[in-house]
C-alpha cells in the first residue's frame, strides 16, 4: 500500500496545517494501523501552545489513540488485518535494563509516539508490532481512546502500593484526576477526598465516586485530618503539577504516609524536603510517569469490563478536518473532560 493520507500537522506553535503527507509504509516488524479515534490529552495541548515538545515541530501530535490493522509488515505474525487496537505509544529499545523492567521512559533510545515522533492526528500510522494490544470487538472507540490516559493512572496506583481501605487525597480534578478518582474507588480505596479550586470538576469528581470535596484551599488540610481519625492521609496524589502542591502535600500525608508525584510541574523546579522528618516518620514520595506494558493491559481490561464511566469523555469530538477548532476552543468545554478527534467511524 502506497500513497498518500490526509494529517493535521502542527507547523508551529498553535497552527495546525491539515494536509497530504505520505503514507508511511510499515517496514519489517511493524503494523500499519487505520486511526479510528484520538484522545487530545493535557500534554497535546502543552506542544499545541509551544511550551513542550517545540524543538520537533512542524509534528503531526496525537497519542492517545485506537484503530484497526490495516496492513502488516514483513515478518509480523500472530495479528490480523482488519483487528481493533490500541497502541502503546512509548517505544523502547526492548532489550536494556530500563526496558526490561518496563521502565521505558528511561531507556536510553525511548520514543514517543505523538511527542518525539509523528503521531495519531492521521489516517495511519506505523508502529511496532510488539506495542499492538489487540481490543474486543464490542467496546466502542471512544472509550477505547481513553486506554492510554488510564494506563498512565493505572501506573501511579501500582506505582503507590494502593489498597482497599487506605485514604487517599487528589489533588487536581482535571480529567485525569477524575480517573484517579474512578481507579480509587475501583480498587477500594476510602475516603477518597479531591481538591480543585472548580466547583464543576470537584462536582464531577464527587459523581464519579470521591467521598469528599474539597474547593477552598485553606480548608483541605482540617477536611483530610477529619476524614482521616485525625491522622492524615495514607497516600496524596498531586494530579495538576504546582511545587507548592507538593509542598502541600507533604502536610497532608500521616506519618508514614506517601506522596505519588504525578502531576508535571516546570523542568529544575525543586521541592524542599524535611529530611530527618523523612526518614524518622518513614515518609516517601515516588514518581510515576506515563502508562505502558502491563499498565495498557491493565487499563484495557477494566474499560472492557465497564469499571470505568466514559460518559464525561466521549462527548466531545470533531473532525480531523476542524482539528484547529478543537484545540482553539478547548478551554470553552470544562463539562466535557476529554475532546476526540475522529478519523473513520
Ligand atoms: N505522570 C503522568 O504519567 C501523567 C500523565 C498524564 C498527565 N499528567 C499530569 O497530570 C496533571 C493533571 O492532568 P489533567 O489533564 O487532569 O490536567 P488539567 O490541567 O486539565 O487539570 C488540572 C486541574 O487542577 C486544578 N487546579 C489548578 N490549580 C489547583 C490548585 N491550586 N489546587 C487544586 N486544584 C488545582 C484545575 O482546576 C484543573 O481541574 C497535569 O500536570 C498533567 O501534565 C501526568
Ligand atoms: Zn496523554
Ligand atoms: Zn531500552
């Protein structure tokens, strides 16, 4: 299969250019996959407005996504054409020691489908077959697109140890910390309590399954010690990417307690750190960052079985075409928690 296809490139920081670029040819090991939908994630919108990912523009973005096969290279066996999928958008070399301990992001060759390479805003696109996660043929696209954005919450809890019975706070109830939020009480998790300075998303948040919302930054640290026995909490998700929500949740954890560092703040910023405190209370923090391997699975898996509501993510979606449109007029929508760009239906 040769030609051309129709992609939205970003030329330049808030420009997307929706145009003719060629087809790219699955070479060996890979699988050229037709693009049904695709997720527009917080990170889209940080190389949209060119505070991220600048230096390898003009790009065609896109990584949250999900099609069918539609062509497969040589030497790839055991996928069929015309199958559903969802694709791990992070590309390791597959043999170092990162690699092998699913700690791609740290592979001294990783790539990224959509920030470090051309992504899924196309018709097609080609990537290894290794990363090719065949889907049910029932699950609609639109929630297969939200596989991605699951995974790299799916990661943070694995990443935290979270159990049934453990109080949890998450701050930031964004789209993905409404996620954080579905994923808590999926695995059992009580309380849950979620800050945001919006009425609307801690609304949305408490709909799917906080115990506890909390809008007024002065009042959080009294509502988690009340919801906790007086204690603090057992874990603090930041899911917005302040230092100084860091710094807050250092107050907000019991002696003991954890701090899943998730939200992305500015390259170099710092965070100072009790360090005796730290170590006589036994306190830690870890990051976590992105969803692959097993996180992909894992989150395919609880989307399959309708563990997660999608209905605040499917609502919104545009045409590759009005590509620019959606992007222009993101901020306009905070109801819809996720805007879709759709290929084919
Ligand atoms: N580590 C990872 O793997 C990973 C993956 C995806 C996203 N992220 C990061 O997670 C964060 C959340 O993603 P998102 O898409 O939901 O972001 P978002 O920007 O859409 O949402 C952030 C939310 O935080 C709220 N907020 C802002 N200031 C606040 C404050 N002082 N206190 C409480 N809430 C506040 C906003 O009202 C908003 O609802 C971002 O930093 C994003 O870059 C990390
Ligand atoms: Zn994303
Ligand atoms: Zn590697």
């Amino acid at each position: 299969m040769t030609g051309t296809m129709k992609a939205a490139v970003l030329v330049k920081p808030g420009q997307f250019d929706v145009r003719d670029v060629p087809r790219p040819e699955p070479g060996r090991d890979e699988v050229l996959v037709r693009i049904s939908r695709v997720g527009i994630c917080g990170t889209d919108i940080h190389i949209f407005n060119g505070h991220y990912a600048a230096e390898n523009l003009p790009m065609i973005p896109g990584h949250e996504f999900t099609g069918t096969i539609a062509e497969l290279g040589e030497g790839v066996s055991g996928l069929t054409v015309g199958a559903p999928v969802v694709v791990d958008m992070n590309i390791g070399c597959g043999s170092c020691y990162w690699c092998r301990r699913n700690e791609i992001l740290n592979c001294p060759e990783m790539q990224q489908m959509g920030i470090t390479m051309d992504g899924a805003f196309a018709e097609y696109i080609s990537v290894p077959a290794r990363l090719v996660i065949p889907t049910p043929q029932n699950v609609p696209v639109e929630v297969l697109a939200l596989t991605e954005p699951l995974a790299c919450v799916v990661r943070c809890a694995r990443k935290a140890n979270i159990s049934f019975g453990q109080s949890v706070v998450v701050l930031g109830a964004g789209p993905i910390g409404n996620l954080h939020v579905q994923l808590l009480r999926t695995i059992g998790a009580a309380p849950i309590i979620v800050a945001d300075l919006s009425e609307d998303r801690v609304q949305l948040a408490l709909e799917a399954g906080a115990d506890v919302g909390v809008t007024n930054p002065s009042a959080l640290e009294e509502t988690v010690l009340r919801h906790t026995e007086g204690r603090g909490a057992d874990v603090v998700i930041e899911s917005v990417g302040l230092p100084a929500l860091y710094q807050q949740a250092a107050q907000l954890i019991r002696k003991g307690g954890h701090i899943a560092a998730f939200g992305l703040t500015g390259a170099g910023e710092t965070l100072p750190v009790d360090i005796l405190q730290t170590i006589l209370q036994e306190n830690s923090i870890k990051g976590s960052v992105a969803g692959m391997g097993q996180d992909m699975h894992d989150a395919l898996t609880l989307l399959t079985h309708g563990r997660i509501k999608t209905d605040r993510f499917t609502g919104a979606s545009y045409a590759l075409d009005h590509i620019q449109q959606a992007f222009d007029s993101i901020t306009d929508r905070p109801g819809d928690l996720k805007t879709q760009i759709v290929l084919t239906h």
